[in-house]
C-alpha cells in the first residue's frame, strides 16, 4: 500500500504554479503534515493525493488503496445520535454484529481520549470531542487512506492540542494519514513533514 508523487505540480487554468516538483512516497505507518503558507496549495494537493484533481504536472501513483476518507475542519455529526454510534457504525456496515462493534468503538474512542463522552449525544459534544470523534470513526472504517483538512482550523489552542495530540497516536501500519495544517502543534505531531514553501 502506498501513493509515490513524481515530479508532481499544479496550476488551476491560467493561474499561477502553485507547487512544483514535488517527489514523495506515502506510506501506511506514517502521518504525514502538509504545511505551507495559506494558498500554497495544501487542499489542492490533498485532492490530487485522494485521485480528485488531476495535477498539471507530474505522476501519481497509487498501490493497494481500496479505501479513502476525509476530515474536514468542521466535524459533521448526527444530533441526537450518541458518540458511539458515531463510531459503531462503519464497524457494524463492515458486518460485526453489534456487542463486538461496540466492543471495537469503545476501544477505538479510549485511543482518541472519547472514553468519557461515550454515550452522550453529538449535539452534546464539544468541538474538539466532535472532532476526535471524526477521527476514530474514520478509523473504524479502516480506509487506506485518511485526508485530514486543517483538524484545528475551528478550534481554541487548548482544545486543538487535545485534537493534535490525538493524532500523535494515530499512525497505524494499515493506514497512511495526511494531514493539512497551519497549526504548528499538529504538524509536530505528524511523523514526516511535506512543506510546499520547498516546492514554489
Ligand atoms: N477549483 C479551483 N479553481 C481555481 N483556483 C482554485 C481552485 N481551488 C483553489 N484555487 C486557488 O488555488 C490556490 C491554492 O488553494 P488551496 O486551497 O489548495 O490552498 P491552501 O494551501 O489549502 O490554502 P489555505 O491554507 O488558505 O486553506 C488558492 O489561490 C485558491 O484560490
């Protein structure tokens, strides 16, 4: 499983090149921040990742990726649906039978510090729980690929920390997460840095 960038860059139509030259191997084991001033083109870049956009320049290629899912910095949830079953969910559509799914969220969300919140009401949450429930639930769906769009974007510094944090324990060897950020607490939580101020 990986996603190898050759020589990668991007220009939306007549506008400017936004990156270029940029040569990268993802690999599963690893959580990757992509950083960058804002505009540099860190979205664009996760959406030519992710097999969206098709970059201007360059090759991707991409081994054993059956799976992709996507964070985005404002967490979308089910109101009146517990945390849980936030997470219970893809464990259930993957054919668990519901103690086990339950079993597996509870572990899940003990990783992502949710142990507490785990029977409360979405709507209930605050904003950086909410936002460490899309992450375990994105995990509980086992995806190959995890894109995670400035995680903190929305968030006080405290409760961003909580949610970097997370995400320093996040690397798993059957997954590749990458990460977009401009918080420099959850780049230095990643694994490896992609920094596309070297790539302009
Ligand atoms: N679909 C599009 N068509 C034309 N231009 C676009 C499109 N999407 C993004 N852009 C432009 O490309 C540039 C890079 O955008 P992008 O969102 O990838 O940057 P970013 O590094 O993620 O920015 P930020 O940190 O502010 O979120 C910006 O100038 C943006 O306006």
């Amino acid at each position: 499983m990986r996603v190898d960038l050759g020589h990668v860059g991007h220009r939306y139509a007549d506008g400017p090149l936004l990156f270029h030259d940029l040569t990268a191997s993802l690999m599963p084991g690893h959580v990757y921040a992509l950083t960058g001033p804002s505009g540099a083109g860190k979205s664009t870049l996760l959406g030519i990742i992710a097999g969206w956009t098709t970059p201007a320049e360059g090759r991707v290629a991409r081994q054993g990726i059956d799976s992709m899912r996507w964070i985005f910095q404002n967490p979308h949830g089910v109101a009146q649906r517990t945390a849980i079953d936030h997470v219970s969910l893809p464990l259930l559509a993957r054919g668990l039978p519901r103690r086990e799914a339950e079993e597996q969220a509870r572990t899940l969300m003990d990783r992502f510090n949710l142990t507490r919140v785990a029977d409360r009401r979405f709507a209930e949450l605050s904003g950086g729980e909410a936002q460490r429930l899309m992450l375990a639930r994105a995990f509980a769906a086992q995806p190959s690929l995890m894109l995670v769009d400035e995680p903190t974007a929305q968030l006080d510094m405290h409760t961003a920390a909580t949610v970097s944090e997370s995400l320093s324990r996040i690397a798993r060897n059957d997954t590749i997460v990458v990460v977009s950020t401009h918080d420099p607490n959850t780049r230095d939580a990643c694994t490896d840095i992609i920094d596309l101020k070297n790539y302009q």
